[in-house]
C-alpha cells in the first residue's frame, strides 16, 4: 500500500511530508472510486487500447435539481432539452484515469491515480447554446464535458522563504489549493442534407473531453420555435463506468452498438432523415437496476391481493422507466397455504420452489402503456406484467397483474375470478431510463 505520513513528537516537517498527507486526504475519493470502477491504467498506444480511460457516473437524483433522492431515482440522461435552443446539462461525476504509464509512475499509481468531478448546479454553467443559423439543411453537434485535472485555485498572500539557508522572506501570491474543474461545451457541426457529426477536441496533458450526446438539429429549427428540444434528436454516447463485476456484482447495461455512432444501431438504421429515433436505440446510461422478492397468496380466505382489488407491494424504488423479468414460481392454492422457506414447521401445506420443478419467466416494461387486455382497469397506471389462464394455466378471465401506479410504486392487482394460487415472484429491474419513447424508422 501507499505510505502514509509518521510523526514523531518535535520532528521537522519537509514539504514533502506535506505533499503525503494532502495527496492521502484530498484524493481519497478518487482513489477510491479507482478501485470500485477498475479504471483501467494507461496504456501506450491506442493499439493495446485506451490511452487514458475516461467516463461518467450518473448520481443518484429524482431531477436534475440538484438535490439528492433517497429512492435511488436516476437523473436524467445527460442531455436534457430545454426551451430557447438550449440544452442543460443533468448532474454527474466525470471520471479520467491515469494520465502516465504504469512504466513511468509505478504500479500503484498507474492503477489508481485518477481525478474526477462532480457537477451538481443547474446554474448557466449547466446550458449550453444550440441554437441554429438560417440555413436550409441539417447540423449535428455534439456536446462535451471537459475536466481540467489539477488546477490551481484560491490564490493568497503568503510569506515566502526564498531558500533553505537564505533568510530573505516576502509576500506573494500563490495558490493554496488544487482542484480539478469540470465544465461544458459544444462543438458544432456543418450543415448539411445528410450531417456528419463534429470530432471531439483532441486531449491535452492536463484538459481530458468526455463525449455526452450527439444532438440532431432539424431544420427548418432555429433555437426557439419548439418549447423543448425533441428528445428523438438526442444521441447519448458518453461512456458510463459501472461498479466493476469483481467487487462482486452483476452489471447490467445495453450493448455498446445500441448508441456507438459505429455500432449497429447507427449502422443499420441512420438517424434521421426524419426527426426519429433508430428503433433498437438504447442509452448508455440505462445501467444497473435491482431486484426483488414478491410473495403473494391469491386464494382462500387469507390473500394478499383481495379478489377485484389491489394491494401496494412496494415503494421503496421508483419503478417507472424501466424493463423487467420476473421468474414466478406458482402452485395451486388450495395444496399450499404459506411459504415453507419462510417457516421452521412441515408439513403438506408448505410451498418452497422445487428442484427440478420449471418456472415461468415473463418480460414487461414500465416506459409506456401498451396493455393490450381490457380485463383489468389500472386506471392511470402501467401494467408491467401479468399470470393469467394463457401462460400460468389459471383458471378462465382470472390473472394476477403487477403494475406502476401513478406514485410509481409497485402495486398488484388480482381479478375478480378467483386464481386459487400461491405465487412467488423473482422481480428483475433494469436501470432507468427517462426518455424511452424509440420511434420506428
């Protein structure tokens, strides 16, 4: 490990005990996140890979507000669409790795020496200009955060020494502090029928620029005829790093081709001519997501979800703007009364998932309403999934629903028709996503 400071009562202190103690304490998140993320070290040529790895972390936040949620709500995406031509930026943390080879900084350095920074503000420094000038073709511009590792900041008067031995001291300015500062810009494209989109400024040794979106500009747009930017124009790219699986996690995220301007999605389908998002779209901030367990008795007299009615199964997440898997496990009510993993007893009464014995798997999506059946009235609602007499052998018209309630919480529903079963649900939710609406080309 890194050594760390040692003192011993009426010893000197050097400046390079300081400079120790400062780079323990002022980087100990950063090192940190080096570990959880596995930033990757740099390398020497882009053949061997990334020369300096860099991303974002998306915070966790209800709105871009700047306030913190305690419902593990994601932000928004990075680019937000905003009224006037402008787009504002939604809160995150720009990551950059090491900037020198493990060769030239050692080992330890070469894996953790990283800076990031966290924007938080929704001040002017948040909004960017895209407005566009008369033209009659299209534009493509891309939007970029820029970190500035290791920037001098709070200049002060101090006293100082002009040497070891010489005795000579005067005040003069100098800087107290280091920092590494994040802001944003925009590079804009050339109009064109068919656009291409703008390359991103070139890195230098201490300025790193981080790619957040693509954004279409149609024309005949000019800035200020829609009250929003259209969030089909938006083309997320930036590189999002999640907790790394060898801390002993499963990530989840869509594969790169989905939103890469050289992956599939952009290969195959374009982007425009018409204003629309390419049909297999899917952000590279739609990351992460949890999972949970779901008991419900659907029959006799003891039910968890009364026959017709419905029964809040959790709030602890919001659950809108997400994909699902559930893997149900089910039996017949009236072999079964209570869950047997769940008590000490025994007996014929007991469920407990059965080695061997095969479950149900269904997928559903809490983006948009798209329920077909017109068995059960959710109201305002989004229906995520449903059991009924077609995949779980219920019997006729009853069918037990799982959907997002207005609160977005996570509510059951059960039919008037009796399911007669026990249920036990393994609930899978991807990351969120805020703008899903994907338009077919």
């Amino acid at each position: 490990m890194e050594k760390r400071p040692k003192w011993t009562p009426g010893q000197e202190v050097a400046l390079e005990d300081l400079d120790v103690l400062s780079r323990l304490s002022g980087l100990s998140l950063d090192r940190e996140l080096a570990g959880l993320l596995r930033v990757r070290p740099h390398v020497a040529t882009p053949a061997q890979g990334l020369v300096v790895e860099k991303a974002i972390l998306r915070p966790t936040f209800a709105q871009s507000t700047g306030a913190t949620s305690p419902d593990h709500t994601q932000a928004p995406a990075a680019i937000v669409g905003g009224g006037g031509g402008f787009a504002r930026i939604a809160p995150l943390r720009a990551i950059v790795g090491p900037r020198a080879t493990l060769l030239a900084i050692g080992g330890l350095l070469g894996h953790y020496d990283v800076r990031s920074a966290t924007f938080l503000d929704e001040t002017s420094a948040a909004v960017v200009d895209l407005s566009l000038a008369a033209t009659t073709d299209h534009r493509w511009d891309l939007i970029y955060a820029k970190l500035d590792v290791d920037q001098d900041v709070d200049t002060e008067g101090r006293y100082i020494k002009s040497g070891p031995v010489d005795e000579n001291v005067s005040q003069q300015n100098v800087a107290t502090r280091t920092r590494s500062l994040l802001s944003f810009a925009v590079v804009q494209g050339t109009p064109a029928a068919s656009p291409n989109r703008p390359a991103l400024p070139s890195d230098t040794a201490s300025s790193y620029f981080i790619p957040l979106a693509y954004v279409r500009l149609v024309h005949p747009w000019a800035g200020s005829d829609f009250q929003d930017l259209p969030d089909e124009w938006i083309q997320e790219v930036a590189p999002v790093l999640p907790i790394h699986e060898a801390m002993g996690v499963t990530n989840l995220a869509p594969v790169d081709g989905c939103y890469k301007v050289s992956g599939f999605t952009n290969t195959v389908y374009g982007w425009g001519p018409a204003d629309v998002r390419p049909p297999t779209y899917l952000p590279p901030e739609m990351v992460g997501g949890f999972q949970r367990f779901i008991p419900l008795i659907c029959g006799g007299s003891n039910r968890t979800v009364p026959l017709g009615g419905t029964r809040l199964l959790d709030e602890s997440v919001k659950y809108q703007n997400r994909l699902f898997k559930c893997t149900v496990f089910e039996q017949v009510h009236f072999t079964a009364t209570k869950f047997g993993f769940s008590f000490r007893d025994s007996g014929d009464n007991l469920i407990s998932p059965e080695p061997g014995r095969p479950c149900l798997t269904i997928m559903g999506q809490s983006f948009s309403n798209d329920w077909e059946s017109t068995m059960l009235a959710f109201g305002s609602g989004k229906p995520i999934l449903t059991i009924n007499e077609e995949n779980a052998g219920l019997p006729a018209n009853a069918a037990v629903t799982l959907f997002v309630d207005s609160s977005n919480n996570l509510v059951a529903e059960c039919s008037s028709t009796d399911p007669d079963r026990i249920l036990l649900m393994w609930l899978e939710a991807s990351g969120q996503w805020a703008r899903p609406a994907i338009e077919q080309v």
